[in-house]
C-alpha cells in the first residue's frame, strides 16, 4: 500500500441525513475512483435500498462497510479535524475555505488523527448545530446564476481535491507531541462544561450566551489542544462550579 493509500484511510465522507439512496450510491461511486473508502452514514432516510447499490456501480463494497450513526457528534467524536461542506453564508461563524484548501489541511491532519469531511442534506444542507461541531466550512465556488449541485457531485469534488493532495504532497510526519491531540469527543465535552460553568458564574448577564459560545469555541480551535491541556481546563471548570454552588449556598 502507498503512501497515498495509507493516508487515504484516515479520511472518512459523512453524509448526514441524506434523503435520496440513490445518492448515497453516487457518494460511494465517487469516492472510491478517487482512492476514498470510509463512508460514514448519519441518519440516512431509506438505507439499505437497492437503488443505492445501482448507482454505486461497483462501489458496493463502501456500502457494505459503511458505518451508521444516530447524530453527527458520534459519527466525528474520534476525529482531529472536522471540515462542513457547506453554501457559503455569511452568518456562520466558521472559517471559509475551498475545496483545495480543504483538502491541504486534511491530508495535513492525518499524520495526528482521523479526519472527516462533512455532507448535509440535499435540501437543506448541515443544520447550525451540526457545522457547530466542524472546525471550518467548505464552499465550493460554483456559477452563482445556477449553484445547485448534486450531492454525489460535491462528493466528487472534494474527492478530487483530496486526491491531487495527498498525491502531490506527502504529508508532513507529526510533530514530537506529549500527549495525543484531543479528539473532538473529548473537546465537545469541554465545551458542554464551559457552557454550564459560565452559566453558573452568571457570565453572559442577560445576554445571549450563544454568541460567546461560537467566539470561545473559535478561540479554543485555533488553539490546537491536545489530551492532557483539556483535562487541565476541565478541572479549571469544575473548581469554578464547585466554588459556584458555594456562593450560591451561601445566599441562600
């Protein structure tokens, strides 16, 4: 097996809520010409269904290994790095990137984990909650007077752009680290208790806390956090809610 190859399997396609079978066979077809073969199916409408296996055409096997999954956050909880394909919106607080970009970053990611590239529905895409639980989003640039893309066709795409990548450039071996990066289950849960600490402490004041949260999220990102530096902030918040209900027993 390459290097290409070995690197390939670090990167699986999630395709979250998908409606039509037919396109979940497309998905699989595209990806396996372009050396993909983890598939990851969350909460599909009608799957297994026999119009999946025809248009798969020869990708049936992605389909019978597929994994299937109740919600996003389970179907990515092991993943480094999480990138939502998505129409570019401006009210998302996600940074943009195309299709090369994102898959530079993804085959840059694997040497420190498993990496997912995210699909939403074919009407409405990834709900707000859902690209919450992504590092960026992904656009791709299409002719803005007809920008209705197929699912399997965006698969595609981004396939693509992940094949030239990781063929063009093997990616960099990991840097010497102490401890693994945190996997985003790990991360989720750190932010599920920051946002119960900072309710507790009274932070937000009346105002509305989903607006800190996206900033904090964005901040603790960036930051590239790995095991032990979650486990340190997550004994911060619980001293800081310990100290809480003190304050709060005091009062009373």
């Amino acid at each position: 097996m390459d290097s290409a190859a070995r690197t390939a399997e670090r990167i699986r396609i999630v395709l979250v809520g998908t409606q039509h079978p037919g396109n979940i066979g497309a998905a699989a077809r595209a990806m396996k010409t372009m050396g993909l073969s983890r598939l990851a199916l969350v909460a599909p409408l009608r799957f297994p269904h026999a119009d999946a296996e025809a248009m798969a055409a020869g990708a049936g096997d992605l389909l019978v290994q597929a994994q299937r999954f109740d919600d996003l956050a389970a179907a990515v909880a092991d993943c480094r790095l999480v990138l939502g394909c998505t129409a570019r919106d401006r009210r998302i607080a996600l940074e943009q990137l195309r299709p090369r970009q994102a898959a530079e970053r993804a085959a840059a990611a694997t040497p420190e984990g498993e990496v997912a590239l995210v699909f939403g529905r074919e009407r409405t895409g990834l709900e707000n909650e859902e690209l919450q639980l992504c590092h960026a989003a992904v656009h791709i640039p299409a002719n803005p007077d007809y920008s209705s893309l197929n699912l399997a066709a965006a698969v595609q795409v981004l396939a693509y752009e992940i094949r030239l990548a990781l063929l063009e450039t093997a990616p960099d071996p990991a840097p010497a680290r102490g401890q693994p990066p945190a996997s985003h289950a790990e991360l989720e849960g750190f932010f599920a208790q920051l946002a119960e600490t900072l309710d507790a402490i009274d932070f937000h004041k009346g105002r509305t806390p989903e607006t800190a949260m996206r900033k904090l999220r964005r901040l603790f990102l960036r930051s590239d956090l790995d095991a032990r530096e979650v486990r340190l902030l997550r004994g911060v918040l619980a001293d800081a809610q310990r100290m809480a209900r003190l304050a709060a027993g005091r009062r009373e």
